[in-house]
C-alpha cells in the first residue's frame, strides 16, 4: 500500500478557483503551441497561463455579482479537468522537475508533485486524508481546546479514529515519556497544520501541545503523500522540575 520509488513524476497545478461563476471559461483545442516544448517549459508555461486567468478571475470578482467574461487559452499538454471548485492541470513527466511531496503557491495558483494530501477541519475533527490508487486512508484528531484557552487532555483521547476505505481500524493509541503516567495528561490543546480546508499537500501534521506535571511537550503526527500510515514525532520536551 505504500507509495513506490521508481513510480512516475505526477506535477499538478491547481487553480483554485474565485467566485468560479463570475467567469465563462472555453478550453480551445487549436494549435498545439506546446507540444515542442520540454516538461519544464510546458509547466512554466502553464503556470503563466494559470496566473493570468487568476488576474482575469480577480478583475471579475471585484465588479460585483453577476459580472462576467469569456477567456479563452490553449493547452495541448497533460489534462485539465474541473474538481472541487478547482481547475486542475495535470501532466506525468519521468523527470524529477519539483521534489516530490512538494508544493509552492503562487497567489491562487499551486504547483504540486506527487503531493494528495488532503485536510478538512470540522466542528469536532481535525480529518487528514491520502489516497493511494482507489484505496482511501484517513485520520480523525478529536479538536480540544485552543490555543487562547488550554483546558485538560489527555493522549488517549487525542486519535479518534483512523480508518481504510470508509472501515474503522481496531486499536487504541496512548503515549507517555519515560513510562512517567503523569505524563499521560494535563492541559493543552491540539492543532491542524496548514489550518483549514485544503488538497493537494505534500503532507500535512495535527499536534498535540502537552503541558503535564512531568514535561511540557509537543505530538506530531505527521500524514505524507501516497501513505496509508502516521509518523508520530515527539517535539520541544521540557521536563519539569
């Protein structure tokens, strides 16, 4: 299930669309002007491409409900495709062009490769998501407390549920330092980074800020592209006196 060395570059640029029913768009399929061009110059392109229709989307938007345009650009290369209240561009390349698990922002526009992770930030759950081929990995993170306004954790109440195409996983997650159980719970408060709704992230991480009566300290977990598994890291131990 894991994700393969030797599989082919996917980069993804993801036009994340503003007010997308402000704007009329038609894909022209005339003359191929990219098709001569290496990977790199097609994505380059492309990008530009994708920038200027963001500054025509920007234009639009800011003339008030109902005003509209008709833009018209061609491309040739990989596919494009409407998902999401996205428009997504998407080319296979064997040549290592942007790291993998990567992926930059330019105003609206993002350049990705090999880069799925998804976040979704509900009233409960903090929820990430990968996806490998057809099969769909995904982790609940119970949201306690703030930032503002610590109040009582503890790390078996942290996951609450992990689960493989729609199916709960059995099993409990709990943690402590140095088999100290003080250090099982105090106060704190867990968080999503990057925060909100997003896709098409190299990875994403929930942490849970622990303050207890044995050490102060920090739970990654940590979902990467292409894995159906968590990273858990431990960060910034302080160990109380």
């Amino acid at each position: 299930m894991k994700y393969k060395k030797g599989q082919i570059w996917v980069s993804v640029i993801i036009y994340t669309m503003v007010a997308i029913l402000a704007l009329v768009l038609i894909l022209n399929t005339g003359v191929p002007i990219l098709t001569e061009l290496k990977d790199r110059a097609v994505i380059e392109k492309v990008s530009d491409i994708m920038i200027n229709l963001d500054r025509h989307i920007t234009e639009i938007s800011n003339q008030g409900e109902g005003s509209q345009a008709t833009v018209s650009f061609e491309i040739r290369d990989g596919e494009i495709k409407f998902e999401n209240d996205q428009l997504v561009w998407e080319i296979e390349t064997d040549k290592e062009i942007i790291s993998p698990r990567s992926s930059t922002k330019l105003g609206n526009v993002i350049i990705s490769s090999n880069a799925n992770v998804k976040t979704y930030d509900t009233t409960n759950y903090y929820i990430l998501e990968s996806t490998i081929k057809n099969d769909t990995f995904r982790a609940y993170f119970n949201k306690k407390n703030s930032k503002e306004s610590w109040d009582y954790i503890n790390t078996s109440g942290i996951i609450h549920n992990i689960s493989f195409n729609g199916e709960a996983m059995s099993g409990d997650f709990i943690f402590n330092l140095n088999d100290d159980v003080t250090s099982f719970n105090g106060t704190g408060y867990t968080s999503m980074t990057p925060s909100g709704n997003n896709t098409n992230l190299g990875q994403a991480q929930v942490t849970a800020h622990m303050d207890t009566s044995f050490a102060t300290y920090d739970l990654v977990f940590t979902l990467s592209s292409y894995s159906d598994y968590l990273k858990v890291n431990v960060k910034n131990i302080q160990i109380n006196s």
